[in-house]
C-alpha cells in the first residue's frame, strides 16, 4: 500500500476537490472557502469600546447628569478627569518618543550610548532620566521600547524610574513649591537617583527575563518608516491608555472613600506619618509634575514624610503599576511594585534624615 501523497490534493469518493474550511486554506476548482471572521472583525478592541460608550453618555446625557450632581461623585468625576489631564499629554509624549525608539533609532545607537557592562549602564541610564520633561506615564512605553531596541532590562528600569522624578520640569516645580525649603529639591533628586540605581542592580542580581512578558507588537519590518512610527503610537495608546484609564478610576475612588481627618491622626506619630504618606501617594496616583505642591500642602506631616510622598509617588502608583502591568506583564508588577516600595520608602527616610 503506497504512502499518501501530501501534495496531493485531498478529494472525495467522486474524486471532488474538498476544502477543509481552514481560513488559510485556497479554495480548487470555485469551491468556497468557509469564513471564520466574525462580522464585525476579527476583534473588538478598546476603540470600538470607547466608542460604544461615548454613544451611550450621548443618548443617556440627561440621567448621566443628574446622576453626577451629587457631591460624592462630583468629587470622584474631578479628581479622575484632573488624573486623566495630567497624564494624558505626557502618556502621549512617552508614546511618541517610544515610537521614534522603536521605529528611528537603530539597536547600534544604543551599544554606543551605554556601557556594555550592565552594572554601569544603570546608573548612566539613570542619569539619563535629567534630559527627559515627562511623567511615569510616559516613561512606561519608553522603557519598553527601550527593552525591545536591546537594551538591559536592568539599565531601562533604572531608567523608568529615575526620569518622573529628577527631569527638570519636576524639580523646578518641587522648588516653587518649596520656596522655604531648598533642599527638598536636592533631597528628591538623590533620593530618587539612588532608588533607581538600587532597582537596577538588583534587577541584575535578582531579576529574571521571564518575568517580563512585552505585548505582541505590530509587523514594523515590511511598512514604511511613517507607516511603522503611526502602527507604533496607535497601539501604544490604545494598550497603555486603557490601564491609565484603569488606575485613574481607582485613584479617584480611593480620594471618595479615605476620610480626610485619618490623615491629622497619622501626623503626630513619625513612622505612621512616613508610612501613612508612602501609600497616600500610591492611592493618589498624582502625576509628578502637579504632586509637589500636594505634599506642599499636607504641612501637618514632617518634611521627612513628605519627601517619602514625592520618592514614592512617581515610582509606585496606581496607575504606574497598571501600566506596568499592561506593558511588562502581571509577574514582573507583582515583583518590581512593591520592591520598590520598600527600597523608595527606606532611601527617603534615610536622605531626609542627612538632608533634611
């Protein structure tokens, strides 16, 4: 009995050609090919959520605003748009500059620009984060993109959490925020400098590449270089905006339903105070440019817990560990969030207690 052929086309007992319905599979002699695609595509994306929903506000406007009359939500619907005006322009940034990363610059840039030896590239990448006038919310696609052109995962973490807090725009926002107390400037950068390079080192001591799991990008090779870069901003902003979405929303529930005089309580004992302001500024998820003049504000907590508010705030957020999570994967956020915690919240208290 002689083998199958198969190349052979396959047919039925009238020697017909049959078609398996497999969507790959060419239809012989006119028979046609069974459709798997769904009506509407073969998915339903964010964008088509986003624009079922603006339909529905649109036909619904009238009970949607009553609904939102009440103090309570008026209160949740303003700190959720305000989280959302803040981030939304520097999230565009990041993806823009991601874009060009991933699509203009090729991978030799980056053997050139950083050391080969891991262990120092983390603190040049750190460094690096001065040149950059942007929030973490733009920083997440960057360092992404910074992964995927080549770069150790370690020297791009340093980098994601060095550029929210010691760019230049943040500074000088802390120090007009603090005209009486110049060294809350000095005190942020270093500590926010060194917190960087501690998660970078041990990302490299401890970190494992698997933890990591980057999200499928576009086909960049066969487009066009202005083809690639707009492939590149649209999936950026449709996947990291849904999570900023996301975080925004628990941000402004958690300002609803924390009572403000737990805060008065909290102030008068030192280790509460720092801790108490460490996870204020986790709950917050304000973005580093605007969270100066908040710890500014809160003048019941020591100098030394408010700086723990600005290191902790632009590295541990929780619209940062959304995104982290929609970027690099559930098994890295759940390690590298609360890692960072702990280290930003030990460095703060210990620069405050040099500088401060």
């Amino acid at each position: 009995m002689s083998e199958p052929d198969p190349d052979r086309m396959r047919t039925d007992e009238h020697d017909q050609p049959v078609n398996s319905g497999h969507p790959d599979e060419p239809a012989e002699f006119g028979q046609p090919v069974r459709s798997w695609r769904r009506p509407f595509g073969d998915r339903i994306g964010s964008v088509e959520v986003l624009a079922l929903l603006l339909i529905l506000l649109i036909i619904f406007r009238e009970p949607v605003a009553l609904l939102i009359s009440t103090p309570r939500l008026q209160t949740w619907t303003t700190v959720f748009v305000s989280v959302m005006v803040q981030a939304v322009p520097f999230l565009v940034f990041g993806v823009v500059l991601s874009a060009v990363i991933a699509v203009f610059v090729p991978r030799s840039f980056w053997a050139r620009a950083l050391p080969r030896h891991p262990a120092l590239a983390v603190p040049v990448a750190s460094a690096a984060g001065v040149v950059l006038p942007g929030c973490e919310c733009g920083a997440v696609p960057i360092a992404g993109s910074l992964i995927r052109r080549g770069v150790t995962p370690a020297a791009a973490l340093a980098f994601l959490l060095a550029a929210p807090a010691i760019n230049p725009i943040v500074l000088a926002a802390t120090a007009v925020a603090f005209p009486n107390n110049p060294e809350m400037v000095a005190g942020r950068a270093v500590a926010s400098l060194v917190v960087a390079m501690i998660m970078g080192w041990l990302w490299l001591r401890l970190g494992r590449a698997d933890w990591i799991r980057l999200p499928r990008r576009p086909e960049l090779d066969n487009l066009s270089k202005a083809r690639a870069f707009l492939a590149a901003v649209r999936h950026d902003i449709v996947h990291a905006g849904g999570f900023l979405v996301f975080g925004a929303m628990a941000a402004a529930c958690i300002n609803v339903l924390v009572p403000e005089r737990w805060l008065q309580t909290l102030a008068d004992n030192p280790v509460l105070s720092v801790l108490a302001l460490a996870v204020l500024a986790v709950l917050l998820s304000i973005c580093s440019e605007a969270d100066a003049f908040v710890a500014a504000s809160l003048s019941q907590f020591s100098l030394t817990a408010r700086l723990t508010f600005l290191v902790v705030g632009p590295m541990v957020d929780l619209k940062l560990i959304s995104m982290q999570t929609g970027v690099f994967g559930r098994r890295f956020a759940a390690r590298f969030a609360p890692t960072t915690f702990v280290v930003a919240v030990l460095v703060a208290v210990g620069v405050g207690a040099v500088l401060l």
